[in-house]
C-alpha cells in the first residue's frame, strides 16, 4: 500500500465516522462514499491487489454497511440525526 492509498483510506474513513446524515438519504451517503473512495473499491477487488489495502477497505465498507445498509426500499428515506 502506497503513503497516498493510505491517505485516501485514511480519509474514507473519517467520512463515515463523521457523516452528517440528519436529513439524508442512505441512498445520498453511499453516492458520497463512491466518491470519496475513488478508486479504492477497484484496487481492494483487483486481481493483484495489496492484502493489507484490500482489508483495511473492507473494514471500512462494513462499518459503513453498519449504518447505512439497507434493503433497497429504504434506500431513499430520509436519516435521522
């Protein structure tokens, strides 16, 4: 893992820990979280892909999934604070 995957994890998951959901969507957090990852998903999912990056994503991931995961129907109802 490059200083600068490192940074960009390191930012991923400053994201989710400090999302401001009041009067968002979940649908609304994971296009944010897209964005900030960059191309983290496809170096995690790639073929010659970092052991170390690819674990630290995915921890990222399910803590993300932990309170913005949902069945589709509740993609677009609106959070609480």
């Amino acid at each position: 893992m490059t200083p600068e995957q490192s940074r960009q994890l390191d930012a991923l998951e400053s994201f989710v820990v400090n999302y401001q959901r009041a009067g968002k969507t979940r649908r609304q957090f994971w296009e944010e979280f897209t964005v900030t990852s960059g191309d983290l998903e496809r170096l995690a999912f790639g073929d010659d892909t970092d052991g170390d990056l690819s674990n630290r994503y995915f921890e990222i991931l399910d803590f993300a999934h932990e309170g913005y995961g949902g069945p589709p129907e509740q993609q677009d109802e609106i959070l609480e604070g």
